[in-house]
C-alpha cells in the first residue's frame, strides 16, 4: 500500500540515498554554470538544495529517534526529490547535463523503500522529466543539432533507452524485493513451526517422565 510506513532499515536507506541527491543537485548546477554556460541565480539553487537538506536532516532525526514516517510523506518526499532535479537540470544545461543519470537512482530508491507503487509512480516522474529536458532544449543542444543532424536522432534514441532502462530497472528492484520479503515470510513461517515443534517435544518429556 502507498501509505505503509516503510522499516526503520528502508529509512536509513532513503536518508542515506537523498543524501547523494544533494551532491547530485549541486553537480548538475556545477556543471552547467562550468562547461554548459547556464546562468541559473545561486539564490534559486540554495533555495532547491535547502529544502532537500532540511527535509534529510527532518528524516533522519526521525531515524534516529525511531519514529514512523507514513509512506504517503516518504514517498512525497522523493518525488519532490525528482521534480526539483528536473527543473534543476532544465536549467543546467538540460539533457547534456551528465547528472540527468541520478533519476534512475531515485527509482531504486523508491522500489528498494517504499515498494511497487510508489516505484511506478517515481518512474513516471522521472521519465517525464527526462523528456521535458528534449522537449525544452538548450541553446547548445539547438546548435549542436542544426550542425550535425545526426545528434537528433541520437539525442531521440537516448530518450528511448532511458525510458525502456527506468522501466527494467523499476521491474526487476521492485521482483527482487518482493521476493526477499517472500523469502523472509517463508523462514518466519519454518522459525515458528520449529519454536512449536521444540515445545512440544519439551511437553512430552515433562509428561513422561513421571510414567517412567
């Protein structure tokens, strides 16, 4: 279900990732004010990293303090990870910006923590944006494409690999996991059965002895 609470290990795991989301919203500012000439203001760009870092250090407190956070907030939470790197990377260079990779990151994410559903859901979101960055190209991108019209069709069949690689990668995370969580049901089920073999057996001496 979308609101489940994820497991304390699956929140260590989100907290840990969106820390790497941050480093991945600076690189692609980085990047694109150094080699891509973007000329996005820093106010902005603190503004989009802050809220990241703040809304972390929120998540890990709770982590350390072992408090449930609902999977409906969690799974908010990193979509709102997802759109705020799209629009950073619209505006650092768009779909040349190397950091436009890390929304496949933000789907393991989703399938490792917070299951199938928020999974497709986060896929979505990142597909969508990852086509908004061809739907709105940069000034680079343009020129590059009028002087070798065969980087279109590249920049096309990018989009198409991304798409089916988001797709996989959400299907195979989310199979893996399912499988793990039926792997673990399956050895508590055998855990209890032997618990209730043992207590049987001890029983049975207790009573026979005394016939002995």
């Amino acid at each position: 279900a979308m609101g489940a609470a994820p497991d304390a290990i699956g929140l260590v795991w989100l907290v840990n990732g969106r820390w790497f989301t941050i480093i991945a919203a600076a690189g692609a500012v980085i990047a694109g004010r150094s080699a891509l000439e973007s000329q996005l203001p820093l106010e902005i760009v603190t503004a989009i990293i802050g809220v990241i870092l703040v809304s972390n250090l929120w998540l890990w407190w709770r982590v350390r303090h072992r408090t449930s956070t609902s999977g409906l907030v969690t799974g908010a939470v990193l979509c709102l990870d997802v759109v705020l790197l799209s629009w950073l990377l619209l505006n650092s260079g768009g779909v040349l910006n190397p950091a436009s990779v890390f929304y496949l990151v933000q789907i393991v994410l989703a399938a490792l923590v917070l299951g199938r559903m928020w999974a497709w859901v986060v896929t979505a979101l990142s597909v969508a944006g990852y086509a908004t960055l061809f739907l709105a190209p940069t000034d680079h991108l343009r020129d590059a494409q009028a002087m070798h019209p065969e980087i279109a069709l590249h920049m096309r069949g990018m989009w198409i690999a991304f798409a089916l690689t988001a797709l996989i990668i959400a299907v195979l995370v989310t199979r893996i996991v399912a499988s793990v969580e039926r792997r673990d049901r399956a050895l508590e089920v055998l855990r209890n059965r032997n618990a209730r073999a043992l207590r049987v057996a001890s029983l049975t001496t207790v009573v026979a002895e005394p016939a002995q």
